[in-house]
C-alpha cells in the first residue's frame, strides 16, 4: 500500500513537471512574439518619424533628393543638413539589424527593408558622400552589410 501510494506520488510529480514545462514554454512563445511586436513597433516609429522630417519640410526633401542624386552640387549647409538626414536613414538600419540578430525581426522584412537601404546606398550622390566619409558613416553592421553586398555584386557583374 505505502509502495502504491510513492508510485501514485512520483507519477502526479512527473504529470506537475510536465505541466509546468508545457506553462513555461507558452510563457516563453508568448514572450517571443511579443518581442517581435515590440520591434517591428519601435522601427516603425522610427521609419514614421524619419519620413515625417523628410516630407513634411519642402527644404530637408530637396536636400535629401538633391543630395542622393548629386551630392557635389550641395552647399556646405546643405551637406551637413544631408548628413544628418542620411545618417539618420541609415542608423534606423543599424537598429533593424540588431534586431534582427536578436532574432526579434521578422527575416522577411528584413531583407525587404535592407534591399531598399541598398539601393538608397547605390545612388551617385550617396556612392559620392559615401566616398568623403567611409569609416565614418555608418554603425559597422550596416556598413560591413552595404560594402560585402556591393563587392559581391561588382564580383557578379564581372562573371
């Protein structure tokens, strides 16, 4: 009987441990999503506010076309206005890869947002303000993003 009864003991044990680890991994997914929410949340204002400086002052739009289309052409004024705005553009993809690294960004999005990050990069007045501050521009996740990525293409291009 006492046997019976440390058998029906260790088995209601084994059924609490599981429940419990089935608990904590609900917890845990619920966490997860979450954090991707919150992410996905925190770009999106910073996208929201970068677009709302840029298209909501007719000045900072001219120099943020005018300078991804010529940067040379720009004034000392404009230049350092232009670095700002750029430097802002590309910080916000500095915060998209680190979280995505953290794995708090969906994959999808990511390479979406990063594909027009490029291309904002390939443009002649970027590729020349890219030339006066290499080193100096970008978080290193971004700028070792943008380089790998042009060097493979130049490799591609010449195959």
């Amino acid at each position: 009987m006492v046997q019976t009864l440390a058998n029906w003991g260790e088995f209601l044990g084994e059924i609490a441990v599981v429940v419990s680890l089935l608990y904590v991994g609900i917890q845990v997914r619920s966490s997860v999503r979450q954090s991707r929410v919150d992410s996905y949340t925190r770009i999106s204002e910073l996208w929201s506010q970068w677009t709302s400086m840029v298209a909501s002052d007719d000045e900072t739009s001219r120099i943020y076309y005018q300078g991804t289309q010529d940067f040379d052409s720009l004034n000392a004024v404009e230049r350092t206005r232009f670095n700002l705005i750029i430097g802002m553009y590309f910080g916000i993809f500095e915060t998209i890869i680190v979280h995505e690294k953290s794995g708090a960004y969906d994959p999808e999005t990511f390479r979406r947002n990063l594909n027009t990050a490029y291309a904002v990069f390939t443009r002649p007045g970027v590729q020349a303000w890219w030339q006066k501050n290499e080193g100096r521009a970008f978080a290193p996740d971004t700028e070792k993003y943008l380089l790998s990525r042009r060097e493979a293409e130049a490799s591609n291009a010449v195959e």
